[in-house]
C-alpha cells in the first residue's frame, strides 16, 4: 500500500517527540519565567481613585496608592520588574515635570521602590512625551522640529531626577542620537555610576503604540513622531545599528519594540549585541488581543502566551508586557 515517503529517511519522524505533554515539556527549550516579564505602570497626578483606559480594559491609570498595590501584586506574583510612566496635571514646551523633584514620577518612584524595590526591579521610562503639552518627546525649534541636541540636556536632567527618586534602572525612550552618552555622562557626574541604562534602542514610529497616547496622555499636538523613531520599511540592519550605538554609549540592556511586528529585528539584535535584550508588546498589540478576545473570538490565555513565548523564541530575555502580573500567576502553574 502507499509507503510512507518519509520511509527513505528512518530516523526522521518529528511527530515522536510531541506524542504526549511530559515529551513536549521535556524538550521545550524557549521558556517564559515570571522573573522576565516586566510590567508597564501609569500613575498619574491629582487623581483620587485609578482611572480605566478605555483602549487597554484592564489597565488604569493609577493613583499613588493605586499604584503600590499593584507594585505589592506584580512583586507577589514573581514578576521581575515593573516601569512606571508618569502623566503629570500640567504640562508645559519643556516638559518641566519630568526632571521637577516634586513631580509625579519621581513620588511615585520613591513611594514604589519604597514597597518592592527590594523584589522586583523598579524601573522608569525617561522622555518627555509624557510631560510637554506639545505631545512631542523632545524640545522644539522656532521651526516646530524636534531639536535633537537641546533635548539630550533635558533627558540628562530627567536621568539625575530619576535616581536621585531611586530608579534602580533609567530606560531612555526618546530615540534622540546619543542620548544614551548623555545620560550615562549625566549619572556617573551626579554619583549614579552604579545605575544602569536600558535603552530603547530600536524603536518603530508605530501605530501600536495608539492606546498608550491615551494612558500617557501623549498623543503629538500636531505632526508625528515619525522623523526620529525608526520606519518600519527599513531591514533589521537598521534596528542593529541602533542598537550597537547604543551599546557603545554604555548602554547596559537594549529593547526592540513593539515585540510582534519586529521580531525580525529582535533576532538579529539578539545575535549581535552581548548585553540582555529586551521586547516591548506594546499598547496596541494588547488591545488587539483584549478586543478579539471580548468578542469571544480567541483564546486570550493561551494567544497571550503564545506571543509572550515567541516574543522570547525570537531572542527577547526581558519582555515587557501589560499582562505581565497575570501571565506570572499562569506560569507558576505550568
Ligand atoms: C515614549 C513611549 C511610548 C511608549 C513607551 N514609551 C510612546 C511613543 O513613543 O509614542 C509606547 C508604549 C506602548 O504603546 O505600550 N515615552
């Protein structure tokens, strides 16, 4: 009767090695730990109660307090670390709050390492979207273009805030050149050589990123961001490049991001860079999964980690990720 073909080849029947769970446990080699997720926290100034966001069900823009309960959840579950995203009341050209002592990100930092800090790795996102009214994550010129230069001062600035707050990790967003120098300079002149920087270093000017304008409250005023984050038309070698500046300038950990659409070039930074690598899923990529999910239409549990487990095939140490506390709770049970 009709051979197998495969019949020619003897040893070869993959099917062998997936006949049962224990199998399939046994040789899974691309694992998600809690200890690598990383969880992505707004707290925003002046409210009294969290406030949901209407395009991330689930997530919130938190008060102080708010907050260090879910600092205390994410720790509880085993979760490696959390980044905080400050949206300060008023908003100004030169994003005053962010570097401001009294600001929201630097109170809630020191309330949030404080609680956890000795559990989990607090961390912040530095820019300045969050913090000028422009919506823009640099200073402008006369001629409304993000001025490169200028704006390294002021991340710089926002860097030596940040750990005089007691960040325990700076992660530069901005995607202005050599802001990684800046702020390793900035640090190491202010007594914070011992802080390290994760830098975003290819990062994709990305529709993904839609509902986190509405958790920052950061949406550009006018134009896009798309003459300093990267374009999405480029090869991987791009993303490569950036990464390995960024790791000349001191950087001490990379992120690609988002995660999904760019695994291409979370791969070839993988390759390429000695120092961990992590991977944003973005805001979007979470939206999209609630949304289908809320219809009905997927499995949230199991396309949640299907994602967070190729995020991590493609090269990604760290992923950070909006599931991150509830995706722990599922992996402590694998
Ligand atoms: C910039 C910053 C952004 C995100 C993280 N840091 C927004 C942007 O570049 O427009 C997006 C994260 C997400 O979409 O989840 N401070």
């Amino acid at each position: 009767m009709s051979a197998f073909p495969g019949a020619a080849f003897p040893g070869a029947r993959p099917r062998r090695l997936r006949r049962t769970p224990a199998l399939r446990r046994l040789v899974a080699d691309v694992r998600v730990r809690p200890a690598d997720l990383v969880l992505p926290v707004f707290v925003k100034e002046g409210i009294a109660e969290p406030h949901p966001i209407g395009s991330m069900p689930g997530v919130v823009q938190h008060t102080r307090d708010s907050l260090k309960k879910a600092a205390h959840e994410a720790a509880q579950a085993g979760v490696g670390g959390l980044i905080l995203f400050g949206v300060p009341e008023v908003k100004d050209a030169r994003g005053s709050g962010a570097d401001d002592p009294a600001g929201i990100v630097q109170l809630a930092l020191a309330d949030v390492t404080a609680e956890v800090g000795d559990d989990l790795v607090v961390m912040t996102d530095l820019c300045l979207d969050e913090y000028t009214d422009h919506g823009h994550c640099g200073l402008l010129t006369d001629a409304g273009e993000v001025d490169n230069d200028a704006t390294l001062e002021r991340y710089a600035a926002a860097a030596v805030a940040q750990a005089q707050a007691g960040t325990q990790v700076v992660a530069p967003s901005g995607m202005m050149d050599g802001q990684v120098a800046a702020i390793r300079a900035a640090l190491d002149g202010a007594g914070f050589a011992q802080l390290p920087v994760l830098a975003y270093s290819a990062k994709y000017a990305s529709a993904f990123y839609g509902p986190f304008r509405e958790a920052a409250e950061c949406a550009p005023q006018f134009g896009d961001r798309s003459a300093y984050q990267q374009d999405a038309g480029r090869g991987a070698d791009e993303g490569v490049r950036e990464a390995l500046l960024d790791v000349a300038e001191g950087a001490d950990a990379v992120m690609v991001k988002p995660a999904g659409p760019y695994l291409d070039v979370l791969r070839a930074v993988a390759e390429a860079v000695d120092v961990p690598v992590a991977a944003y899923q973005v805001s979007g990529e979470y939206a999209m999964v609630e949304a289908a999910a809320a219809q009905g239409w997927v499995d949230r549990r199991r396309i949640i980690l299907e994602q967070l487990t190729g995020i991590r095939r493609a090269g990604a140490g760290m992923v950070l990720t909006y599931w991150a506390t509830e995706a722990a709770g599922w992996l402590d049970e694998q």
